[in-house]
C-alpha cells in the first residue's frame, strides 16, 4: 500500500520552513506522527486476517500470530509517502500474503508424506502434493480500504501539527 500526501503547496512549504529552521527533531517527529497514524490499517487487517483464515488445520492462529506489519515513511520537497507492508513468516520461509489476499490458501495436504505401494519406486517414501483452499479473498484490501479515511486524517492532523508548530517558531 502507498498513501501519497499531496498537497503540494503546503508541503512544499512546509519542507521549506523545515529546512530553514534547521528542525531535524522536528521532521523525525513528523516521520513518528505519520507510522502511528497507520495503526488504524494495521489493527484493521490483524482483526480480517482472525475472521477470514480457516479455524481448521491451526491456520487462522498460525496466520494471525505471525503477521507483521512494516512501515516506512519518506518525505522529499515535493511529498510524504508512507508504504505499509504486511509480511507472515511461516515455519521454513515467508507466507504469500498476496496470494492469501486473492483467496487462495495453499498448504500441504495432511500427513505430508507417504509410502509408495505400486511401481518401480514402491516402497520409498513420497512427499503429499500441496493444495490450495479457497478463502475469502481481499483479507488485506477490505480493511485497508475501510481504515484508510481515518489514516489519512490522522496524517493531515500530523502535518497541520507540525505546520502549526513551525509558525510559532
């Protein structure tokens, strides 16, 4: 997700008048103001992920107990950009989150492996092939769509903070 503030105008303006004073404790605050404006969508998707993971098989708490969010903020002259990024880290590498997003779960079927009784290899064990069950997709996109209002407020309430608190010098 990118959520690009533009208001050209008054942020480059107020870029300016950071860059004259000299307030760099000033811009990392307004850097803090704007990753805690995301906790919104981050408590929103933490919340889809519980209702939309099926309970059986222990993917709903494996998905909702490693899902991690990371947010990263820039600002330049001309705008402030806040990328969140949603990652799960499963048991031998990273979960598709993107994948989970379009509905499709995949997983391995139970019991993982198997004796093979016929053929030129019976007798050896075989890995079980991995399915994918349906789920309901936009687990990510729903809730970011919801929260995203009041993110945005909270991050125009961040930078009319900071604009204000320049003025008064």
């Amino acid at each position: 997700m990118l959520v690009e503030l533009r208001g050209a105008d008054q942020f480059q303006a107020l870029a300016r008048q950071l860059r004259a004073a000299g307030a760099k404790g000033l811009g990392r605050e307004m850097a803090a103001g704007l990753r805690k404006a995301t906790a919104p969508i981050t408590r929103a998707v933490d919340a889809e992920a519980g209702q939309v993971m099926p309970n059986r098989g222990g993917y709903r708490r494996a998905l909702t107990g490693s899902l991690r969010h990371r947010t990263e903020v820039r600002t330049t002259a001309v705008r402030a950009s806040v990328k969140v990024r949603t990652y799960a880290d499963g048991t031998g590498s990273r979960r598709d989150v993107p994948a989970l997003n379009k509905g499709q779960l995949r997983h391995p079927v139970y019991g993982r492996s198997r004796k093979l009784r016929r053929g030129p290899k019976a007798g050896s064990i075989r890995a079980n092939p991995w399915a994918v069950t349906r789920i309901r997709a936009g687990f990510w996109d729903r809730p970011t769509a919801r929260a995203m209002p009041a993110a945005q407020a909270e991050m125009a309430k961040v930078l009319d903070d900071v604009a204000a608190r320049l003025a008064r010098g």
